[in-house]
C-alpha cells in the first residue's frame, strides 16, 4: 500500500481566470512552479479540443518547465493523441469531453470503447508515457480498464463532493473504498479526484490503496486568498495527516 498520498495540482483555472479578460496573466507555468514549491507532487493540466483554459502554449511551457512530473488530461481523439506524442509527458489520463459541460461530468464509459481505448493506451505507453483511464468507481469499469492495458484508474469522486445527506456521502464513500480496493487487487494503480476540498478530502486520502490525488479547483480558489504556495502546503498538511490516522 502507498505510504503517502502524492498531491496533484491542476492548474486549469489558473488559465480560466486569465480567459475571463483574454490577458496574458495570471500565469499557469507561474502558477506550477508555486505549487511545486508548495509541496505539489505533480502538475496536472486539461488540454481541451476547444482551448477553453488550457493551450499549446501553455502544456509545451510545462512540459519544458515542470521539475516534479505533468500529468496531461485529454479526450481519447487522434490530435490529442499526437500532441501527447509530441509533448511526451510522464503521464497522460484519458477524460470523457463534451463541449457544452463546464467541467468533466462523469466517468469514461470504458467497457462501451474498450477495443479504441485499448489501442489509445497501447500507442501512448508505447511512447513511454503512464497512462490513467478517469472513471466512476464502478467494477466493470474498473475491469474494463484493466483490459486496456492502461496503468493507472482515477476514480472520479464527483457523487461523494456533492453529496450532502451523511447517507449518501457513506455510500460514496464506501463505493469509492470498494473500488480502490478491487482496482488494486487487478494491479491498478488507484488515483482519484474531482470535487476535492479540504472540508472532504481526508476521508478519501485515507483509503489504504488511494496513491494520488488531483485537485484544482479547491487550491486555485483558495491561493486566490492566500497565494497557491500556501494553498499547496496546507491541503498537502491534509493529506499527510489523513494517512497517519489511517
């Protein structure tokens, strides 16, 4: 089981502020470094088919520039598959797009395009590249995922964000521990996130086999108050306090 839970920092929003006005600023390469310095295990950016936040300028300056690792979301299309073969970033996680949704609504239905996404994963891990599938917690999924060949499954961990009834938030809770824990028993490694704050991440931090989590809209909201160094450092606090009481 992973001793410690690494720390993942998106910085899409980081872009989504500087798109409100079409400036060259606020700087999400600048914005990576602050959180590395921060205790950021990883830089994780979505390029998007429509360049919503994210562009080309941008993951080719992290790529150049990030010192931990960039962890590059993108849909499973041909020209993202090429720019990710260009680009060469030590991981790649594969993400359902839709252009009218404002963030990523759901899992990957894996097991429906489980030949296609087969010979995504094949190509890239190919190119050396780790690759992640994103999906709900959900076995078959989690199978399917498996039979791709892929490295890595990111549990999405939207229905336990937003879920408000304590029952409810159980029941995620559990079907999320179930997961890690059976995607860890097929040789997965077993990441996790959307929706992530530090009023709820400590529970799913505390998942035995949870080995890393992605979070960005929490930490670019809060480095808004207190800079993303000190946003970093306080949601890494978290997790590594999580894992001790585990």
């Amino acid at each position: 089981m992973p001793a410690r839970v690494l720390l993942g920092v998106n910085v899409d929003h980081v872009a989504t502020v500087r798109q409100a006005r079409r400036a060259s600023y606020p700087d999400p390469v600048e914005a990576a470094r602050f959180a590395e310095r921060g205790g950021a295990d990883g830089i994780t950016a979505h390029l998007r088919e429509d360049r919503r936040h994210i562009n080309d300028h941008d993951v080719e300056r992290l790529r150049a520039t990030v010192a931990t690792k960039l962890n590059l979301e993108m849909a499973a299309t041909a020209e993202m598959c090429s720019k990710a073969l260009e680009l060469r970033p030590q991981d790649v996680c594969i993400v359902p797009e839709r252009r009218a949704e404002l963030t990523t609504e759901g899992g990957l239905d894996v097991s429906a395009q489980k030949d296609a996404l087969r010979d995504v994963v094949q190509m890239l891990r190919a190119a050396q590249i780790r690759v992640s599938l994103f999906i709900d917690p959900d076995p078959r999924q989690i199978d399917a995922a498996r039979e791709t060949g892929a490295d890595v499954v990111e549990l999405h961990t939207g229905a336990y964000a937003e879920a408000r009834d304590p029952y409810r938030l159980q029941g995620e809770l559990a079907r999320l521990s179930a997961g890690a824990r059976h995607a860890f028993d097929c040789g997965l490694t077993v990441n996790a996130g959307h929706g992530l704050r530090l009023g709820n991440v400590k529970p799913i931090a505390a998942i035995p086999e949870m080995h890393e989590l992605n979070i960005g809209h929490w930490i670019v909201s809060r480095a808004v108050l207190i800079g993303m160094e000190a946003a970093v450092r306080e949601m890494r606090a978290s997790l590594d306090q999580a894992r001790r009481r585990s």
